[in-house]
C-alpha cells in the first residue's frame, strides 16, 4: 500500500458520520402514535440531552435515531452512505446494563473481539478503559457481582472502548446514587472531550444543566423545542417545557 492509499485509507476510517437527519419520523404501536412527525438535524460536537416527561418518547427517539426500531413514516439518515459503516461508529447504553456472564476484562473485550480486533491491540485497549473507567482492580471479577454504579461505568467503558463516534444513553444513572452518578458524568465529560458525540435521556435536571450544550425537548410524541441548553434554561419557548422546568409537567 502507497503512502497516499494509507491516507486515504485513514481519512475513510475517521471522516464523520454525522450529521444525523431525522426527518418527519412517526412511530406507531398497539395502534397508537407513539411519536408524531418530529424533525431535527444532530450534528458533530455538542453533547445534546433529550428532555421531557415520563411516557414523552424520549427513550423510542433514541432506539429510532440509533436504528434498533424503524419509524412507520419518515426517515432517519446519517451523512454516511454505508449503513454498515454507519451503524458501526454507533454505540448505545442502556439504563439497565446488559452484561455478559464473564468476567469485568471479558465483558470490556467482546465488542472488540466481534470487530476483529488483533488479539495484542485488544488488550491494550481494554486495559486502557478499564483503567479510564476505574475497574482496573476488578479486571477478573464476575462482572454481574459488581455494584450498580460499577455495572454501569463498565458498560460505558465496554461501549467507548469500540471508539464510537456516536454514543447514545438512555437514563444512563437513573439507578444509582449520587457517588455513582458522579463517577458516570465524569466518565461521560472525558469521551466527550475526546471527540465522543453524546445523545443522552436524562429525568435529573441538574444532571442536564452540567453536560447540555444542546436540548431536544419532547411532550406527547412531539418536539417542542430543539435549542442552545443555556436559551432553554433560562427561557423555553414553550408553555410545556416552563411547566416541566417547574416541576409541573407530568404528562
């Protein structure tokens, strides 16, 4: 392989994926619309939060933006033409973590193992994480026994060591303490100043005013607002999102 082929071997393994298009997307279940037409352009950089109620569809937009569920109507198109690709620069976190019934370091290596990922490269990548993560010292431990808060930070870890360029969360620390929830946003602040884009559901405003630079605010199926995080805190553009903001809003 020439020097230029490398290079442009490189810039098709690093160029970006986004912006994501989201465009008139519907979501129909058990005969109800779940989501209603929404619209909107994610691109590369601001850690964006999605915000509203309870039964809002927060956690359906991000499963649809990250093609776990297909809209009924509309589209969901990243600038990336191969969805292989495409999907292969995403990453997801659930609330509750999904982990396998192996050890904490076997966990961190099977996405790397599924990519194909050279057994000594593999290696140093996961010891990378874990150490990143915290979890050096529990390398060997059963990753179930872990505690919630370690369960989680593992799942972050076992995600970002893929080095997605996308990584959507979904109530990432709905579950865990103060102590823990603090372990995650800093895990969270660090993938993002490496160049992670971050697509977060978050019930804690407090939680969203520390990492928001964007808010995605839905009520019913609906966007409401897409805006700045400082414009939204301080003066939504919605009677709903005042009332939400307000601890009002319920549904």
């Amino acid at each position: 392989m020439t020097a230029s082929d490398t290079e442009r071997q490189h810039t098709a393994d690093t160029a970006s994926i986004l912006p994501l298009r989201v465009r008139d997307i519907c979501f129909d279940a058990g005969g109800k619309r779940l989501i209603e037409h929404i619209s909107f352009t994610v691109h590369a950089g601001p850690c964006l939060i999605v915000l509203g109620p309870n039964g809002a569809g927060k956690s359906l937009l991000l499963r649809l933006c990250h093609g776990l569920l297909s809209p009924s109507e509309g589209t969901v198109e990243w600038v990336e033409a191969d969805p292989i690709r495409a999907r292969s620069q995403q990453a997801m976190v659930f609330q509750r973590p999904v982990l396998l019934r192996r050890s904490v370091a076997a966990n961190a290596h099977f996405g790397l193992r599924l990519r194909r990922v050279p057994r000594l490269e593999r290696q140093a990548v996961v010891a990378k994480a874990l150490r990143q993560g915290g979890l050096s010292h529990v390398a060997n431990r059963a990753a179930r026994v872990l505690s919630g808060g370690e369960q989680q930070r593992l799942a972050l870890v076992r995600a970002w060591a893929l080095q997605p360029q996308v990584l959507f969360l979904d109530e990432p620390t709905a579950h865990l303490d103060p102590a823990a929830t603090r372990a995650v946003e800093t895990l969270l602040k660090q993938f993002h100043a490496a160049g992670t884009k971050l697509i977060m559901t978050t019930h804690d405003l407090g939680q969203a005013r520390r990492l928001a630079d964007d808010v995605i605010f839905l009520h019913r199926g609906r966007l409401l607002e897409h805006s700045p995080a400082d414009s939204f805190f301080a003066q939504p553009h919605s009677a709903e999102a005042a009332a939400f903001l307000n601890g009002n809003l319920l549904w």
